[in-house]
C-alpha cells in the first residue's frame, strides 16, 4: 500500500514538474522562432531588398534639361519598380511579424514607436545654400560624429553633397528613454541612403533602431507611409510621431503630430539661422520633452488596461483585443482636461 501511494506521489509531482517543464520549453521555442525569424528576415531583406535589384540611378548635376528628365524618367521607373516588389513582400513581412510581435511585447513589454526624421528629430540643409557668414558661424560649432553631447549639430556628406544637420533638443535623451518603452522604428520619405546616413548619426552604435530603418524606395505606395512594410509593428500596437499628417492617411488614430522642427530660415532659395534680436542664435525648442511625457503616460496606461499574458495560449487571445489607438486618444481627452483645469 505504501509502495502505492508513493508511486502515485511521484507520479503527480513529475505530472506538474512536466507541466512546468513544457511551459519553460515552450517559452524557449518561441525565443528561439523569433531570435531565427530576425536573422531569415535580415537575409531576406539582403538577398531580395529591390533596389539591389534596381539601383537608384547616378545623382545628375547638369544644366541640360534632356539630362534632367531622363534622370526623373528613370528614378520614377525605379520607384514604382520598388513599390510594387514591395506589396509582394508585405504577406511575408506580416508573418515574421507576428512572431517578433510576441518577441517585444510579451516578453519585454515594449510597444512600437515610428519616428520620421527631417523636422521631426533633425532639419538637414545644403551647405552651399546657406550664407558664407553663417556658414563660417555653423563650422566652429560643428560637433564630431562620435560627440553626442556637444551642439549636436553636424556637417555631413551624402552622394557628394556636403549638409548641415541639426538635431532637434532633447532628442538623444529621448530615444534613449523610449527605447525602454518601445521597439523603434525610422520612417522618412527621404532615400535609403540618406535614412541609412541620418540613422549612423542618431544610433552611432547600432543599439536603439537594430536596422529598422525604412525610406521611400520601401514604401508600397508613393509619397505615403503605411505600417504594412514595419516587421512586427500593427495599427493595434504602434505610436507615431511625424510632422506631417497626410502621409498617414491609413493611420491617422496612430499619429501623435509634433512641430514641425526648422533650425534653418528658408530665405528666397537659400537658408539663414533663425537669430533672436541680437541675442545670437535661439534653439529652446522643447516639443520632444512633452512628446517624452505623453508616451511615458501612454504605455503606463495601456499595460494597466492590458497586462501581458504568461503563456502563448494567453497571448493568442490577448492579441486579438489589444489596441493602443483608444488609450491613446483616452489619454490625449485627460491630458487636455487637466490642461483646462
């Protein structure tokens, strides 16, 4: 009888040591499904990014009219070349994305954040449209690409055309207190190569975007951005921030609109600092510290509303009720009324 109740014992401890065993491996596999799902995606994105396929063609400086033209005849050829290879990736894009998707969020409870660059993070100008005088002012405040605690302001070649660029206030202490809290995401409508050169700038070591950079020669459709493109990112689980609303016709509830950023005075077709009456050169602005305040608030209130599930049968169904559009316009009504009060 002894022999009995002690074989039964055994028996249900190794069934709940199983149970919780199972748990642990399956938690491993799903770490393991996304650590591989990033790695195919990264050699899929190299072996069958379009423009390997179809480079943009040679930057044209030139008078000649004809010249002119058939460079635009061939980058639009390009881009819509682009586009449509891109809607045909979008299917496999949104399957790895739903693996990577319980990657960040369950396990690390991040959100995604979609950050646009020119006027939102930075204002870049030609250096040659700006005014010898000012020019001469900009170089001796100039800051080394691996100073990211001077002006912030640099000097910057792309394509042989030397640039000026000038990152907004607060904007390194912003992505780094929101990459805590979401998974990170450049956006512009600017070329790859240029995202490509703005995203070293920001992230000199490579550990607040890990390459989620996406230009316009990966958009599916011209002069618009869509969250169709961003692995693991959703209209359900995403915030952006961008200066320009348009462009997020299919987003608009996702969209938290920032100032528009100008260091740079357009003057005719040239560009002159903007000066404050004598008293030298102004850049107060801080539209990043109260963007940093609402997204703080934001992803508090979308955890309390939605905790993260423990176990993948959890997250399945949690994934289907979760939506950071009403927290978001929940928090932007409370924000506005304390405003009032």
């Amino acid at each position: 009888m002894s022999l009995l109740c002690y074989c039964a014992s055994r028996q249900s401890s190794h069934h709940q040591w199983g149970w919780s065993y199972a748990s642990k491996r399956r938690r491993l596999f799903v770490q393991k499904i996304s650590s591989a799902a990033g790695f195919v995606f990264h050699l899929f994105k190299k072996k069958y990014t379009p423009s390997t396929t179809l480079p943009p063609p040679p930057l044209v400086i030139s008078n000649s009219t004809n010249e002119l033209i058939s460079y635009n005849q061939k980058e639009n050829k390009r881009l819509t070349y682009n586009q449509q290879e891109n809607k045909r990736l979008v299917p496999r894009s949104r399957m790895l994305g739903n693996i990577c998707r319980q990657s960040f969020f369950a396990r690390k409870k991040l959100l995604c954040l979609v950050l646009d660059l020119d006027h939102t993070l930075l204002h870049s100008v030609r250096i040659k449209d700006v005014p010898m005088d000012e020019q001469e002012y900009l170089n001796m405040r100039v800051s080394s690409r691996k100073d990211t605690d001077g002006n912030n302001l640099y000097k910057i070649k792309h394509q042989n055309v030397g640039m000026y660029t000038k990152l907004r206030p607060y904007t390194r202490e912003f992505l780094k207190e929101a990459s805590g809290m979401f998974k990170l995401f450049i956006y512009t409508t600017g070329t790859r190569g240029y995202a490509r050169e703005m995203g070293r700038l920001l992230d000199p070591d490579d550990v607040l975007f890990e390459n989620n950079i996406v230009s316009r020669d990966d958009s599916t459709v011209e002069n618009r951005k869509n969250l169709d493109v961003l692995v693991g990112s959703d209209e359900k689980n995403t915030i952006i921030i961008d200066d320009t609303e348009h462009v997020w016709k299919e987003h608009g509830e996702n969209l938290i609109k920032i100032d528009k950023y100008m260091y740079f005075s357009v003057v005719k077709r040239g560009h002159k600092l903007k000066k404050d009456g004598g008293k030298g050169f102004v850049d107060d602005d801080e539209a990043l510290r109260s963007i940093s305040k609402v997204l703080r608030g934001v992803h508090k209130m979308f955890f309390e509303s939605f905790p993260v599930p423990q176990t993948y049968h959890e997250f399945q169904e949690h994934a289907k009720s979760v939506d950071v559009r009403p927290v978001l316009k929940e928090y932007s009504i409370d924000t506005s009324k304390k405003g009032a009060n």
